[in-house]
C-alpha cells in the first residue's frame, strides 16, 4: 500500500524520517510530495495513493476524484476545514485530525502575543502586565485550556466559555470560572484567547458587538481561524474604540488596511506559526502516521472527524 505524504510546506527532516520508519516498517511504502508549486502535481501524485497526509494542504473534492484507491486522510494538526468532509465522506473515506499534538505551541504563541501587545510590541513606552487581568478563552478544548492554564500561572483570573464540554468537574480541577454565555465572556474578559473552529455557524461570528462589550484596553486574541471574524465589524469597532487591541495568528484578508488605519493596535504574525515548533512539528507527523498504521492495519478510527 502507497501512503503520499503531500505538504507544501514540509514536515522537519526529522519528522519525516519518523514517519517513513513507521510506515515502512508496518509494510508500507512512503511517497513525498514536498514543496509542491502547483494542483496538478498533487492530482497526480494522490492517483495510486491509498493513504494521504497533510499539513494545511488542501484536500478538495478535485483532489478526492483523482485519488481512486484512497481510503483515509490525515491532516497532522488539529483543525481540518482544508479537507473536503462532504466529498470525502461519499466517497467512504476516513478523515482524521491529531488533536493535542500542537496544542502547547500555539497555547505558548497565543500568550506570547498577550505580552507583545500589552508591552507596547516592544516599542519604548509604558506597557501594562498580564498578571491581575481577565483572560477569557472562548472553547475549551485542547488549546484553550493550556492557554488558561498558562495564564493562571502568570497571575491571570480565567474565565472559559464552551458549550459542548458538559464535564463540570474539568474547570474546577483547573480554577477556571466556566461562564454560561458568549455575552458574559466577551464582557468580562481584558484578553480573549479565540479557540472556535471555522464551521456555518461561527464564520464571521466574531465582530462589532461582541468587540464592544470588551472591557476598556482588552485584546482579541485570534490563534483560530481567520474566518471566524467579521472583518469589518472588526474595523467599524477598532475605528469608535481607540483602546482595544487585536492580534492575530492569521492575517484578515483586509491585514494591510488595519495596519495602515489602526497602527500598533494590531498585528498579525507574517505567516500562520502556532504549530511552527520543532516539537509540535515532530509530534503532529508521528501521530499522523501511527493513525494511518493503526486504520490500514487494524480499522482504528479514534480520531475520524466525518462520522
């Protein structure tokens, strides 16, 4: 059986070496496609591939049709919107994200971006401390509850929204205030640690009011999706309140005009780096190929996300 390791953007060296010794050695055979510049060898590459693992490559339903003997999908990371679920799913196959496996790296950007925006972006000038301040964390899954938890152990009083964990016990283990609405989170929080999928219902969900309701000098936070926020809500709230903050992770398709316009009061990273570590690197791409190991060879679906 072929399994196609396709990542423009290509896992360490060493982490592909960690996945060849998995795959070969259940018996497998390991094909890379690296730092591909166009579709069309993508298409041709998936087109006797049984197994594919991705990074944020698209898997669309083009992709999908060209590959006949295609029986799972990995995407090493947590968050799996560049795979075509629908077209995946008719087809009969298995779609599999590694949860967790890059969870501290992006929770130790998204507080890194805390500091770098409270310090002024490292500007001379007067900045202020995390410690004593609110920080919400909207989702509290993987990520969002490290991120908490790394902010209480600056000092930070953390508050937590999420409707799907209905394992109470969870955030009193942690010390975390669980909040029963979006309206009192966003309320009360001084920085908000966005951790919501891009999904129909949270596209453009993050805008003007729930940015207004923001306490005085309190920062969005966006190691998400780009896609959860309403761009010109966005603007519209920055433009009447000259003392919030937005960083982000993930660059707004309109980045140029909200630097131009709102100057330190945003930033954006200049390419997606929440899972970019070396460790998050190798941990994503071992699990991806011990998911495929485990579902060719024994039916594992643990992490399917098209059920």
């Amino acid at each position: 059986m072929n399994v196609l390791v396709a990542t423009e953007k290509p896992f360490a060296k060493k982490a592909v070496e960690g996945i060849r010794s998995i795959v070969e050695q259940a018996g497998y055979t390991l094909k890379l496609l690296e730092k591909y510049t166009d579709k069309a060898q993508l298409l041709d590459a998936v087109a006797d591939a049984e197994a594919l693992i991705v990074r944020s490559d698209k898997v669309t339903a083009e992709v999908i049709a060209a590959a006949p003997r295609l029986r799972i999908v990995v995407r090493a990371g947590a968050g799996y919107d560049n795979v075509d679920l629908a077209a995946a799913t008719a087809r009969g196959i298995v779609v599999m994200n590694t949860p967790g496996q890059n969870s501290n790296a992006v929770a130790e950007l998204a507080l890194a971006l805390m500091i770098f925006m409270s310090r002024n972006r490292f500007t001379p000038g007067t900045g202020s401390e995390l410690q004593g301040k609110t920080l919400g964390i909207h989702a509290y899954g993987n990520v969002g509850r490290l991120v908490g938890l790394k902010g209480k152990a600056l000092g930070m009083k953390v508050v937590a929204f999420d409707p799907f964990i209905t394992d109470e016990a969870l955030f009193a283990a942690d010390g975390v205030e669980r909040l029963s609405s979006v309206e009192e989170l966003y309320e009360r929080a001084d920085f908000l640690s966005l951790h919501i999928p891009a999904t129909a219902e949270t596209k453009g969900s993050i805008g003007y009011e729930r940015l207004m309701s923001m306490p005085k000098g309190a920062t969005l936070v966006n190691t998400a999706r780009k896609e959860v926020i309403d761009e010109e809500g966005l603007a519209r709230a920055l433009s009447e309140r000259e003392d919030l903050k937005y960083v982000t992770d993930i660059a707004a398709a309109t980045q140029a005009e909200l630097d131009e316009k709102f100057g330190k009061r945003v930033f954006a990273t200049p390419k997606k780096m929440g899972a970019e570590t070396a460790e998050a690197n190798l941990n994503a791409g071992l699990a991806a190929a011990r998911q495929v190991v485990g579902f060719l060879k024994e039916g594992v679906t643990k992490f399917q996300v098209n059920k």
